[in-house]
C-alpha cells in the first residue's frame, strides 16, 4: 500500500472525509460544500505560494455566496479553508504549523475545516515528521486527526467541541 | 454516614447507585476501546519494554534533563521555571499577573495542576481560571472534584449535566448530549477570546527541544495555547522524555491506553513562544517544571510511580475503582495509581488506607502501558504503613520486654475482671457484636500458680 492509501485509510477511520481530484475540479467541489455547508463565511489562510489553487477555491466560494473574511473576523468564520501539504500516513494526520500564515486558527475556529493541497510532503509515520522539524521546530506544531470530539458525557462520543466537527480533506494527487 | 477515611466515603458512594451506573459504564467502555487498540499494536509487550528502559534512564538523570529541557526551550525564546511545590507556583503566578494584568485565564485538564490546587492559587493571584476541557467544565461548574483522571465527570451523567447547565448557563433542561456539548463550546468561546492567558499541563517534555507536547481531543489545548497572549504551563518533572524521537511511541502508548484511539484528535507540541513572522501563538511562554515530591519518589523504592503517563487505564480496570468510583481516594490522583502516589506525595498520614484499597487481583499491572509493578507497591506500601502504626509498635515493644508484659497483662486482666472495657471504637463494636469477649478467671494465672508451686505451696 503507498503512503498516501495509506493515509486516506487512516484519516478516513479518525472521521477525515478524504477525497482526491484535480486542481481543475476544485472550483466546483469548493462549491458544492459550501452550499451542503450552508457557510456563508470562510476564512482563508497559507495560500501565499499556491496562487492557482488559491483562485479555484475563491471562485468557487463566490459562486456558493461565500464571503471571505480576514483574520479579524476569524472567528465569525463558518468555514476555514487552508493550503496542506504535510501528512501523516500511519496515524492519518495532517499537519499545520506556525511558520508562515495563520493556518492554526483557521484550522481550529469555524465548524468546518476543509484543508486543501497536494501531498508533498507525505510522511510515512510521526517520527519521520518530527525528524524533519528537529533541527528547527515551529512554535507551534500541530498534528490533526479527524474533528474535535469528546467523551466526556457518559462516554458517548459526540463532535464539534472546541474545534471543527467537520474536517474535510480535499487531496490535488493528479494534474489538471 | 459520618466518618472521613477510604471506607467511609467508599460506604458513602456505594449508597448512590446513580454514581455506580455512570462508573462503571464509562469505565467498561474505556477498557474494551484500550483492548481493540492495544490488540491492534500486536507488539505491546516490546513497546512497553522499551518505553520502560526510556523512563529507567529519564528517572536516573531527572535533574540533568530538567536542565537541558530548560537551555533548550529558554534558547526557543520560553521562560523556564523551577518550583518545588504549588506555593512556588502560586508566587509566581501572583507576579506575573500584577506585571501583565492578567485577570482571565482558559485552562485545559492537567493532573499536575489539579495535584497543586491551582484554582485556589489563581485565585489568590487574582485571576480566575476556567477550565475548557468539557468534563472539567462540568466540575467546576457544580464546585465538585474530578472523579477520574481521563473523564473527570465520569460520575455524573446526562440528566444530571442538562440540570447543571440549566441552572449555571441558563439553557433548557432537556438538551440531549450534543445539545449540552454545543451549549458548552458558545459559553466557553467567547471566554477564550477574551481570555489574557492559557493554562496547560504538559503531556511530555521534550529536552532535546525544548517542546511541550499536548494531547487533547476537544480542541481546547490547541485553543489555548493559540488565542491568549501568555501561555502557562505547569509540568512535573517526571514528564521528560529524552528526544523528539521518543515521543510517537509514548503518544501511542498513552491514547490507545487511555481512550483506546491510535492518536487523540489534536497533538500539539509547543516550542517557544510565536516567532517574527508568525501570526499564531502567544507572545510569551512560562514553562514551571514542578518537583512536589518527585526528586523524592525517584530515589526511593517507588521510583516506578514516575514511569506513570496518567492515562487512567488502571482505574478503568480496577475491581475496587470501578466499585466505589473515584471520590472514595479523596486525592486528584484515584484508582491504583492514586493509592500509591497521593501517600507518596502528601505522605501516609494523610492517606493511611489507600494502600489497602486493592485486591492484589493484578489487573492494573496488566494493562498499565508502563508495567508499573502497582499491586507489589500497594504491599510495600502497606508494610511501610504497619511499620509505623502505634498498635503493632505497642506489641513488639511489650513482647521484647518480658517484664513490662507480665506488667501490662495483670493490669488488663484487673480491668477485664471489673467488667468494663474503656475500649469505644467501631472495630471493636463491630468484634463484640458476634463474639463474646472471654473473661479471664477469679483464680491465679498459670504463671502465678507455677510460681507457688516452685516454691513448694501448691
């Protein structure tokens, strides 16, 4: 199994909704999820070096009726959409960290986090991550695995606590 | 029911059937979710095996650790401070909030915090600390104390919970459980950004960098070390770990073993404060590292409790926990590993029975992801205890005193004869009840008639 099946497999289980496409499909699935979403306000964040990508989810999120906010407004935010690049394959994680744009927050904020990008660096397990960032580690990083949930009512599992309750993983793995 | 001690609040919880229901559901369903998760390593045993030669080594150099997890996140822009108790901690909170004005603070569930009574120490600090992690809110909420180490309001459930919220938070009483948890994150939203500092505990510390690595589910650990301006965190030494490359296999050691789950929801591992350029973060990290008693633990015969991830897993399979529940111990730290650590850090004397508080069944050590040989502790920490109980002294002094024997049994035995026993304790009240004390005879003792007939009288 490659390290990104094994990815989808793991991040599918922790409750990520994983889907892969082309960068010429993104438009329109950006769409469609802000419509199934009902969001009426989005909060962008680490596109800074992905400007195509960058103009397919602002179209489709104007197509929807979307309103982009900036960071002020971060937590009126209906959905946060960030560039990720970095995976985890055997704990199904997706990674953001503090070098560069706010993509901390807007992971974390609204609802609903959808992360975007293509799997560049795709790391096999944690240690291999961490390795990585050894030499020089972020102020904050961060390993996401599925939405925010707890048990702490008579244990049963319940969503969306502090964090998003849904995390959406659009995955760019052809090309257009 | 009067009386303080383990087994009267234990008697005292096993009057509430509703308390016993929500125990041992939420504690069943922790276990069979470890069991799935553990099973699904297929390497446990050499997993542990190594973790364990890892703490051997961390709890041997705790001090030079300490040191080198301090040069390295001071070098990350932290502040790093050492305290050896709560009162330390207390001091420093009190300066740094008249310096910044701090006044509100976002807290996420830590142990050590709850070890060192820090609601009491912010307090005094003039800062109110609000505890974000949902069981923990709950808590606070109804000014109780957590009951479990993993899911602190294991003892209360849902009807309960909606009645608490109603009255606190003013929402409708009838809100099913995904009511109360949306009821929870708009509450505690807006007092997280507002709030001027985080608190956290640290799950591991990293020496190599410096780091802080943070487990959490709910979000509210990446919450709080992101939105207030100042970060704060409160870990004991025994949390080190030597290098980055040794933290995955604690993570997994420590969520498959607490909630069953290969990874939580949210690693966080913080290394500094926000650096030029960021956007996220706070502008300042303290970071106490806390003694209380640990430097202790690590050169006495317990040095294993220091293995210990806090994950609960010994509670979740304990015949005696899942009995009584965890506000029995009357310690933040219940269940077996309780037993052993609270006597351990606030001393024999004030938890002189929790050692007993086990049925050497074994179960804990089983499923502990550490092996911490608990019920072997629990004997030696019985021993300890007897060692220096005053009834056992009192016989071994008058059995190695043949005089200061034959002395004490005449005078008994004149009391014993006059018919009343100046005895009132409820052990002996419970003895008598089915037993009839033996009176001794109106003739002479066996020594006393041997005496006489030595010398030819009798």
């Amino acid at each position: 199994m490659s390290d990104l099946s094994t990815y989808i497999k793991n991040a599918s289980a922790a409750g990520t909704e994983v889907a892969t496409m082309t960068a010429a499909d993104l438009a329109g699935k950006v769409e469609a999820l802000a419509l199934e979403t009902c969001s009426s306000t989005a909060l962008l964040a680490g596109f800074e070096k992905s400007p195509e990508l960058l103009a397919a989810i602002v179209s489709g999120l104007q197509k929807a009726g979307v309103r982009i906010v900036n960071s002020e407004e971060a937590a009126l935010a209906d959905l946060g959409v960030t560039h990720c690049e970095t995976l985890v394959a055997d704990t199904g994680s997706l990674s953001h960290d503090s070098f560069g744009t706010a993509t901390l927050t807007a992971s974390l904020l609204p609802k609903v986090h959808l992360a975007v990008g293509r799997p560049v660096n795709l790391h096999p397990d944690l240690k291999s991550l961490l390795a990585a960032n050894a030499q020089k580690m972020p102020a904050r990083l961060a390993l996401i695995t599925g939405p925010s949930r707890t048990g702490d009512i008579e244990a049963t599992m319940t969503k969306c606590v502090h964090g998003p309750g849904r995390v959406i993983h659009y995955i760019i793995d052809r090309p257009a | 029911m009067s009386g303080r001690g383990f087994p009267a609040r234990a008697a005292r919880a096993t009057q509430d059937e509703r308390v016993l229901k929500a125990v041992a559901k939420t504690a069943q369903l922790l276990l069979e979710k470890r069991k799935a998760a553990i099973g699904g390593l297929g390497d446990f045993e050499e997993r542990r095996t190594r973790a364990r030669e890892i703490k051997e080594r961390v709890v041997a150099n705790l001090d030079s650790l300490a040191q080198t997890f301090a040069q390295n996140a001071t070098a990350a822009g932290a502040k790093v401070h050492f305290a050896q108790s709560g009162r330390e901690v207390g001091a420093l909170l009190v300066k740094l909030a008249r310096e910044r004005n701090l006044k509100l603070a976002v807290k996420t569930k830590s142990m050590t915090t709850e070890e060192i009574g820090f609601e009491e120490l912010a307090h005094a600090a003039g800062i109110e600390a609000v505890e974000t992690d949902l069981g923990e809110f709950i808590i606070q909420l109804a000014h109780e104390k957590p009951s479990h180490i993993m899911a602190p309001a294991i003892h209360r459930d849902r009807a309960q919970v909606g009645q608490l919220f109603h009255e606190k938070l003013g929402v409708p009483a009838d809100l099913g459980v995904e009511g109360l948890v949306a009821a929870a994150r708009n509450h505690l939203r807006e007092i997280f950004l507002n709030a001027d500092l985080g608190i956290t505990g640290g799950n591991f510390l990293v020496a190599e960098t410096g780091t802080v690595a943070l487990v959490t589910n709910e979000g509210n650990g990446r919450m709080t070390t992101s939105l207030p301006r100042l970060q704060f965190v409160v870990a004991g030494i025994d949390k080190l770990i030597p290098t980055l490359a040794d933290l995955p296999e604690f993570l997994t050691l420590l969520t498959r073993s607490a909630s069953g789950q290969p990874i939580s929801s949210y690693v966080t591992m913080v290394t500094g404060p926000r650096k030029q350029g960021e956007t996220d973060g706070p502008e300042e990290v303290h970071i106490v590292l806390l003694d209380n008693g640990r430097s202790t633990i690590a050169a006495g015969p317990f040095w294993q409790m220091l293995y210990c991830l806090h994950c609960g897993a010994c509670l979740n399979h304990c015949p005696v926990y899942r009995a009584v529940g965890g506000h029995a111990w009357s310690s933040p730290y219940p269940g077996p590993m309780g037993s052993i650590l609270s006597p351990l850090i606030w001393g024999l004397d004030e938890y002189p029975e929790l050692p007993d508080a086990c049925t050497l069944c074994g179960r804990c050590r089983e499923a502990c992801p550490m092996a911490i040989p608990l019920p072997d502790y629990h004997l030696k920490l019985k021993e300890k205890r007897n060692a220096r109980a005053l009834l056992p002294r009192l016989g071994a002094t008058l059995a190695s005193k043949p005089g200061l024997y034959r002395f004490a049994l005449a005078r008994l035995r004149g009391v014993l004869r006059k018919g009343s026993v100046p005895i009132e304790t409820r052990a002996y009240a419970n003895w008598t009840k089915a037993r009839a004390l033996p009176m001794p005879g109106e003739g002479p003792t066996f020594r006393e008639w041997w005496k006489k007939r030595k010398e030819g009288k009798a």
